[in-house]
C-alpha cells in the first residue's frame, strides 16, 4: 500500500481514512457531515442513511457516526439531543440521555458471540454491557453486581 514506511504519516492517513468511512456508513451527506465536523460548527446537519435528518451537536454527530458504523444493519427512528430511537436485530431500542452512550463499549461487546446465550453480567452497575449484550443477544439477563462488605 501506500502508506507502507511512511511512519507516523501513514498513520495518519489510516486515521483520516478510517474517519471517512465511518462517515460514509452513517450518513447520505458524508461529505457536508465531515466538513461542518472538521470545520468546528457548533451544531451539524445531516441525513442520516438508514435514519431521519439530524442536527445535533458536533460531538453527538461524531458518537451518532461511530454508533451507525459499528451497528451496521441499525435503522434509525429518532435521534435528537434527548434520545436515541433505533431497530437493530429485530427489536426497538431508546437510549435517553445518550450523551453517556459510549460507542466504544457497544464496539467492545460486537465480536463477542452471544446470540441465543444467557449472559451474566457482573460490573459496576453502569448499565454499559447489559445494554450492549442486549442488543446482541436479544434475551433475559443475568446480572450480577459485586459491592464492597
């Protein structure tokens, strides 16, 4: 490739380029998404591709193009500053105050193989891998919080 040698250069251009694709997957407008982002507007515009038009916040347009990305077959129903309305593996699902919504946390749970499983959960009561296995696996959950004696 490349980007092959280029050191830090190279990835740099991953980076970017990692960025646009993910831009790409959420929304039909990527590129007037990308520039309101990259060009620090307060609030960004766009279409979403399975879903309604936006505008939100920068920061959520970013967390709502990483969230579209990494739950690839997700259909939007409703996203606004208080909530986040989607269907996504045959169910409904609403996050309300999904400010705390880390995209990360749903990625992590993804590779994880848990269709038609029972999962136990033990965490800090967060509600982060219970949501996320949730949306997975689609069934009851066990969940276990440990607190201190």
């Amino acid at each position: 490739m490349y980007s092959e040698g280029c050191g830090a250069e190279g990835s740099k251009i991953r980076g970017f380029l990692q960025w646009v694709n993910i831009f790409r997957a959420a929304y039909s407008d990527w590129p007037v998404a990308a520039a309101q982002v990259l060009m620090g507007s307060e609030r960004v515009r766009a279409h979403l591709r399975r879903g309604p038009s936006v505008e939100l916040t920068r920061k959520k347009a970013v967390v709502l193009a990483i969230v579209a990305h990494y739950l690839g077959g997700a259909r939007f129903r409703a996203v606004d500053e208080q909530i986040l309305s989607f269907e996504y593996a045959g169910k409904a699902w609403s996050f309300r105050g999904w400010e705390y919504l880390k995209p990360d946390g749903i990625r992590d749970y993804l590779p994880l193989r848990v269709e038609g499983k029972r999962v136990l959960d033990v965490g800090a009561s967060i509600g982060e891998g219970k949501n996320a296995n949730r949306i997975r696996a689609g069934r009851a959950l066990c969940r276990r919080i440990l607190t201190p004696m």
